[in-house]
C-alpha cells in the first residue's frame, strides 16, 4: 500500500492539517510502534483505561456542519475478512492499522466506528485524540456460520461505552422472519437502545431484512430491495423505550428517496463492500447524500482497501461527497 509505507516507526499520522496549535496541544501517544503497543498491552494493561480517560474528545457527537465521515473497521470481529474481492485483504492486522491510521488522519474524516481491539490499539498511537468514536456491539453472527444471524452482543456493552467515554454505540439488526433467533436480537437491540439513550449516548441501527434461499444453515442473503429497507426501518426505529438518541445507518438502494421517506432520524449511510467501479458507487453516494435526513458516511472496505490501494485518495473523495 502507497501510504503505509509513511508510517514509518515514530512517524506522525499521515495528512493531518488540523493546524500547528492542535498538534502542539495533543497528548503525546502511548506508542509509537506496533511492537510498543504489543509490548505495553502485555506489561501495563491498566495503561489503556488511563488513556481513555486522558483523550481529547470533541464537544458533540455532531459537528457544526451537521454532518458526518465515519470510518468503519468492525468487520473483522464477526470473521468478515475479504475486501474488494480479496478474501484475505484484512488478515494483517497491522497493514490494517496503517491504513485506518492513514484514513483518520486525512481532512474532514470525523471518527471511527470499531470494536475494541481496534478503537484501543489506535488509541495507544494517539490516533483517536478529537475523534467521534462509535462502539460496535453486536459481532456474534460471523460470517458464514449456522448461527450467522444469532446477532449476540459480544463486543462493547453500554457500560463499557460510557467507561470508554465514547460517543455512539453501533448494532447490527438482521431479520428472518422464518428465524426464530431473530425475536431474541430484537429483544437485546430494543433493551440496548434504552440504555444508551438513558445514558445519553446516541445508538446506532444497522437493520437489514435477510433470508436465506438455500434453506436453514445455507448462506444469509440481505434484501436489499427498497420496499425490503424500508420494512427494516420500520421495524428497528420502533426499538427502545425511547428514540430520542437513535440513528439509522442504511445502505445505499435503488429508490433512496422512498426508503428516507420512512424516516425522521437522522442517518448515515452504509459504505458496504460494492463490486461496482468507483465512480459509480461515489454516483449513488452523491445522490443520497442530498437526501432529506441523511447526515453522512460509514464507510469501511471501500476506502480502507480500495482497487488502486490509495487509501488517502478514496477517503478524499467520500469526504467531499459528504462535505
């Protein structure tokens, strides 16, 4: 990759332009190396909730343009791996972190959306210093597997959200209506929205109607049909004994502005993995993004390993379709 080969050991992030007084009043990262991170997890984990709590966060979730870049890196967790057509693209975890590292720095991206072994391991390189970041909660459906849309919440809770002092927390909401698990992922999402809310951190809803066509135990197929997001809008805005702190994150479908209209929460819309040319999966963007409630990207795959590998380059471009 272009850019990882900047991220040399005691480097800077790359193609920060937050300004020199920003860079002269940011703490000072933990690590500097991939090998230093490995080294203070094993003999000073304690050093990770100082850090925490040390981070310079920003003063809302939403900035005052109202609108939001988001980098997603949570695949991994649930055994997602392959970008782009490469099925290994995310085996190295350290080549992965430069290109987030690469992706952050750039103007105009706002946060991250991860689990915790990512969201951490860039914290220690001083990576997340003025960043939203967004908690992902539900992994246990990997990819794949018999029990993929047993959507469990295995990665952050809403305690280790607040804990974390972070901004969102993010869930995946898959629903079979011929699979009897997914009453139980409605029952954990819906109590998971009332906590974050009585919290007071926003939640995130990622809700996709999906089946599987070769019968039980075959592979999870999302309906990506409009009238099929919309019936998963429907479904997941109603979760929660409140809604007062939740979004939407959608993916980007044929008749955009039909699914919108099911909507008064704000949204963000779902990079995903697309097989189409870049500039027409940027056309589609640009399109939604002047919709009526949407407020911006997450975007993960699709700029973090890109057909020409210029992460900088990818992420540049989302930027300007959001801002």
């Amino acid at each position: 990759m272009p850019e990882a080969a900047a991220l040399a050991p005691g480097a800077p992030p790359l193609g920060s332009t937050a300004g020199a007084a920003a860079a002269v009043s940011a703490p000072a990262p933990l690590c500097r190396t991939y090998d230093e991170v490995t080294e203070l997890r094993a003999r000073e984990p304690r050093a990770v909730a100082r850090a925490l709590a040390a981070r310079r966060r920003r003063p809302s979730f939403l900035p005052a343009d109202g609108r939001l870049m988001l980098v997603a890196a949570d695949h991994p967790a649930r055994g997602a791996l392959a970008a782009q057509g490469r099925p290994t693209a995310m085996h190295d975890r350290r080549d992965m972190l430069d290109r987030l590292r690469s992706a952050l720095a750039r103007p105009g991206v706002d946060g991250l959306l991860a689990t915790a072994d990512v969201a951490e391991d860039l914290l220690l390189l001083g990576a997340l210093e003025d960043k939203v970041v967004v908690a992902s909660m539900n992994r246990g459906g990997l990819a794949g597997a018999t029990f993929e849309l047993d959507d469990r919440m295995t990665g952050y809770d809403v305690p280790g959200v607040v804990a974390a002092r972070f901004d969102a927390a993010k869930m995946l909401n898959r629903i079979d209506l011929e699979d009897p698990s997914t009453v139980g992922m409605l029952e954990a999402a819906g109590r998971a929205v009332t906590e974050c809310a009585r919290a007071g951190v926003v939640c995130m809803l990622e809700p996709f109607m999906a089946r599987r066509p070769d019968g039980p135990g075959g592979r999870v197929v999302n309906d990506l049909s409009a009238d099929a997001v919309i019936k998963s809008v429907h479904i997941t805005q109603g979760l929660g004994a409140t809604s007062a702190h939740t979004w939407m994150k959608l993916p980007v479908v044929h008749e955009m502005e039909r699914v919108m209209a099911a909507t008064t929460l704000p949204t963000l819309l779902l990079g995903g993995d697309p097989t189409d040319a870049p500039e027409e999966t940027y056309a589609r963007w640009r399109s939604a993004l002047a919709l009526p409630s949407v407020r911006g990207l997450v975007v993960g795959r699709t700029l973090l390993y890109p057909q020409d590998d210029d992460v900088a380059a990818a992420v540049d471009t989302a930027v300007s379709l959001v801002r």
